[in-house]
C-alpha cells in the first residue's frame, strides 16, 4: 500500500508543476488527486465515483482529480457547446522498434496546444496518463473535475500485465495498455465509473477476439463522465503471420471491434475512439464501417486510427497533426459539438 500513496504524491507533484507553470491570473491553487485511501477526498466527491489504483494486476484504473484556482472558469449549461477528442498512438513500451522515448512529451504538448475536451491513448504507459496528460488536462481546466482511466494489455501465456520498459534513471513507467483523460464538465462533486480489461480468450474461429498468433492480449476501457457522456479506447490486434496476404488478416480487430461497438452502447452520448488496425474503406470484407453503429458519425486519420461517435455528436473539424517523428502514428483531433454538454465560460 506504501507504493499507492507513493504514486498519489508523485501525482499530484506533477499536476502542481504543470499547472503552475499554465496558471493564468494570482489565484491561490490547490491540487487535489482522488486516492482511494484518502477519506476526505472521498467524503468531498461522495459515493457516485469509482476510484481503482493503479495496481500488478490487469485490472483496469481510474479516478478522478480537480485542481482548484482561486480564479478560472466556470461551467454554464447552455445548448451546444464545442467536443474536442484527441486520439493518439504513442509506441511507448519500450520494446517496439518506433519506440523514441519522446512521445509522451509530445502528446502533453499537443493537448495543451490544442484544449482537447477528451483525450484517448494506445500503446501506452500508465504513467503517460497520470503523470503527463491528466496534470497538462488539469491545467487547461481549473476547478473543473477531470477523470482519467487506464486498462493494461496482458502476456498471454502468464496473464500478468505488459509493462513499459524503465526510464531515464531506472524510473518505472509502469503499465503499459490504453488509456484516456477526460473532462467531467462540472465544478460540483461529479459521477464517474469506469469499466475495461481484456478482450475475451475463449471464443471459437472465426468468432475468435484474441489473435492466438500473438503473445499480447488485448484490452479496452470505457468512461461514464458524470452521465453527460461515455468514452471508450482500445488498440486492436495487428495482422499476425497466418493471416498476412489474406483477407482474413483482419478478421480479428474486426470481431473485437463488433464486440466492443455493442458492449459501448449505452444511454449516453458516446464516443469511441482508437488505433483499431482497420481501413475505412466500405467494399473491403473487414472494415470500421462493417463495425460501427448504424447512425453513429465516423472520422480518421486516413490510415488505422479512428473516432466512432453516436448521432448526439455532429463533427464540425478534423485535423490529422504529425507527432514530429516521435511515434508512428500522427494524432487525430476532431472537434464535435455534444448537445448535452456545458459550456465554458470567464468568471
């Protein structure tokens, strides 16, 4: 338990650093991560939040954290408001060959460049989460709560998580899977569940949704943001060397993407996003489009990365922005406007 605290501190470290170094105005701030062994956090926020830290398991993370300003913003209901999503693929294990060690400074760079609403990552490290994009999120957004959540990828053979490699100095960076951060639109104590793990491993070919080719399982992870909005993330399988050349080689992120496209769906607005390994392209026997729900508005980034959002999202922009060589994949920005959504405005 000694290493939870640990981690909560380091946190919430970071966040001041980011934070102050973003702060507009003289406000006197404070920063406020919710652990779930601090019981006056809890007693603030009340029991309509879910709270798991990050652990050894494939059990997937979540909470939520507030950094509190004396001056800001404040949250007003009003029509429609501006949703911007932000999806990125960071190579960040350590083991790939596109691995730069540079990705996650990147990513904390383009959402503070470019005030995300919601931010979603694939291969990941759980520290890139919390220690990166939910202190750049809580410095874009004071006195706003701002949930973030994590589900780690898993070895099959042993079914403990995938962990990053260390970094500069030895420093553990922790789980390594998908992850998002995200906005809870509220300054009120807010509502916030979580739910992700591994794909299934028992289904019978063709139906199969783990590639038994591949020594990673794959995994998933969905938000419910104070019943305003739900937001999911997955990084699906690759093609694997018995299918290559064949129109089978996506069969199973296609089958993953079916599964998870159902599973989504709730009564909330909701918006799916990641590296799905699929095209976009409709004739093809495996495509995004052979997955998404019917009526819901489909973006990329022209190539694997995708934004599935259901109809009480309308896209107005989409821009694909190179990550300066850091990753092998650019990020994907669209920008929706959410009916159901507050506003921001000055106080």
């Amino acid at each position: 338990m000694r290493g939870l605290r640990i981690l909560c501190l380091v946190v919430t470290l970071m966040v001041a650093q980011v934070a102050l170094a973003r702060a507009e105005g003289t406000g006197t701030a404070t920063f406020i991560t919710l652990s779930c062994e601090m019981p006056f956090v809890a007693a603030e926020l009340g029991p309509g939040v879910q709270c798991a830290q990050p652990s050894d398991t494939v059990t997937a993370a979540g909470g939520v954290a507030v950094r509190r300003q004396a001056s800001g913003t404040r949250i007003r209901p009003r029509g429609t408001a501006p949703f911007g999503v932000l999806q990125m693929n960071l190579c960040n294990s350590g083991i790939a060959g596109c691995f730069t060690g540079r990705a996650s400074a990147k990513a904390t760079q383009t959402v503070l460049d470019r005030v995300p609403a919601l931010v979603t990552i694939n291969e990941a490290c759980e520290s890139d989460v919390t220690e990166h994009l939910l202190p750049a999120m809580l410095a874009l957004y004071p006195n706003e709560w701002v949930f973030w959540t994590f589900a780690p990828a898993a070895h099959r053979g042993s079914r403990e998580p995938v962990l990053c490699t260390p970094g500069a100095g030895g420093k553990q960076r922790g789980r390594f899977g998908n992850g998002a951060v995200g906005r809870l639109l509220t300054q009120a104590p807010p509502r916030f569940t979580f739910e992700g793990g591994l794909f299934p491993d028992d289904r019978p070919q063709p139906g199969e949704l783990q590639d038994r080719a591949h020594a990673e399982l794959r995994s998933w992870v969905c938000a419910d943001a104070n019943r305003i909005y739900r937001a999911c993330t997955t990084h699906l399988d690759n093609p694997s060397a018995t299918g290559a050349g064949t129109p089978e080689q996506t069969r199973v992120a296609s089958n993953q993407c079916r599964f998870l496209a159902t599973s989504v769906q709730a009564d909330l607005p909701t918006v799916f996003l990641g590296d799905l390994n699929l095209g976009g392209d409709p004739a093809a026997r495996y495509s995004v489009d052979g997955c998404a729900p019917r009526g819901w508005t489909r973006k990329d980034d022209g190539s694997v990365q995708h934004v599935l959002a259901s109809n009480e999202f309308g896209a107005v922009a989409i821009e694909v922005m190179s990550m300066g060589g850091t990753t092998d994949h650019p990020a994907l920005l669209v920008v929706f406007r959410l009916r159901t959504a507050p506003s921001q405005a000055g106080s």
